[in-house]
C-alpha cells in the first residue's frame, strides 16, 4: 500500500489500485479514477472504530464476483483486498465500497462516511417489478435500484420491496426481506432471483443453531399484511417494517416487531477489529 492511499483513507474519495502502486488517489499519478462508470460489482459493509461484521464473507463474496464477471486474476484480487483492508479508518463511522468497473476493469475503494442508520422502515406497500439485468450479482444494477428507492420516497417510504411477474416477493431494493410465521423465519427460495446477502446468510445460521425453524415459502405483498417483517443489509442490520406505505386498499398493517430487538442487539454483538 502506498503513502498516499494511507493518507487519503481518512477522507472520504475514491482510490483506484494497481498492482503495481497499490490504492492511489487522483493527485498521485496524475490520472483520475474513472467515475460514474457502470459497475461489473460492488460489496460494503458498515464500519465502525475499526470494527465490522462478516467482512471474510463480504470478501468471498466479492472475489467470487468478480470471478464469474471475468475480472482480475485471484492474486490481483487477494492482493487488492490486502491493501484495501489495510486503507480501511479504524476511527469513525464509514460505509466503503469495493468495485470492479465494467468498462475500464478497475479496482477501486470508495471510501463514504455512514449516513444515518434506522432501527425501522417504512416500505412502499405497492411492490416493485423486479428490474435488475444481473439480480444475484451486487453491482450492474445499483443505479436503476437507485431509482426505484427514490420512486418509493415520492410515497413517503424508505425502501421498495422487489415482486417478480407472479407477484412473488423477492427482496428489498437495497436489503434482504425475512419474515415471521407465528415461530418460523421465512424468506424466499433460493430458486428465485435474489441476492446472496451476508446478514441474511449470519440470519439463518443463528436460527438453525437455537432451533428456530426456518422455511423457504413463497408470498406476495399482502401476505406479509399484520406480520413481522424485516429488511435487512450490512449497513443497517436488521431494520423490522414499522409501516407500510402506498395507499394500498384495504392498506396493510404492519405487524408488532416482538423479536427484532433482541436479534439487532446479537447482530450488533458480532464485530470483529480489522487486522
């Protein structure tokens, strides 16, 4: 890693790495990182004083990506990752992204303050046609996800949840959606297009190791009327749905959030220091 990338990580601003310099900044080779670019992928995480939570499994998700989109070799990418961890602040609230460009092949850590985090949402009850080219890889599509969260605030929500054309749920535009049947955690089958998402992946794990059933079903929107549901992501956590927004008819309820409490506090728990 070279002296610029350690100085420049304080700050927020995107780094571009090379093999050969490491993670630089526009000023210390004369060259501009390319942006605005679509992206090949994309992975973050939420930081906080140095600490995050399942970066090992961001990470494997990341090289894997990046793999099948047919990007560096696995010695460039291991390396990168090395360079980047060690760019990373260990003071602060910080919301990083790692990406691979889809035109120019750049590696590249966007290093962005954490905006402000939400223990609820409210989500746009009238659903989303699933939009995405490439819905299980993070990254292709996150400019057109940008609009449909914006789409989703015109009626005065946060997020937007994903329907496919049967009207099956699928996912949040930025999060992974679980839900609660009486004592069994529910969430979509893997056979449909979502995202492989690491707090949902932590989710279930714990489920499985304290008995809790959990069950791949499918449902649309108003299935989820009067339940606890959850959307959640790697900057937020576990975000239970505290209203529901959209003028559906009748309009749907949002079920009490009984458990999310205590799972937020487990999650919180599970942050590991950056090595």
């Amino acid at each position: 890693m070279t002296r610029t990338a350690t100085q420049a990580a304080a700050t927020p601003g995107l780094l571009t790495w090379t093999p050969r310099r490491g993670l630089t900044g526009p000023d210390s080779h004369g060259s501009v990182p390319t942006i605005g670019e679509r992206l090949a992928v994309a992975d973050s995480w939420l930081l906080r004083d140095g600490r995050v939570r399942g970066l090992a499994r961001h990470r494997e998700r990341f090289l894997r990506a990046c793999g099948d989109s047919g990007g560096p070799s696995l010695r460039q990418l291991v390396d990168f990752w090395r360079d980047m961890t060690a760019a990373l602040p260990r003071t602060g609230e910080w919301f990083p992204r790692v990406e691979l460009g889809a035109e120019s092949r750049e590696l590249r850590l966007l290093l962005r303050p954490a905006p402000p985090l939400g223990t609820g949402v409210r989500v746009w009850a009238a659903g989303q046609l699933d939009p995405r080219t490439v819905p299980r890889r993070k990254g292709p599509d996150l400019d057109i996800l940008g609009r449909v969260r914006q789409r989703a605030a015109t009626e005065g929500a946060d997020e937007a949840v994903l329907i496919a054309p049967s009207g099956v749920v699928l996912e949040g535009a930025t999060s992974s959606l679980l839900w609660w049947e009486d004592d069994t955690l529910c969430l979509p089958s893997p056979q449909l297009p979502v995202l492989a998402g690491v707090t949902v992946a932590l989710i279930q794990e714990r489920a499985q190791r304290t008995g809790i059933r959990v069950a791949h079903r499918e449902r649309t929107l108003a299935d989820l009327d009067d339940r606890e549901v959850w959307l959640v992501n790697a900057l937020h956590g576990i975000r239970p749905v505290t209203e529901w927004t959209g003028g559906t008819e009748p309009p749907m309820r949002a079920g009490r959030a009984t458990r999310a409490t205590e799972w937020r506090q487990w999650l919180e728990d599970l942050t590991q220091p950056l090595e």
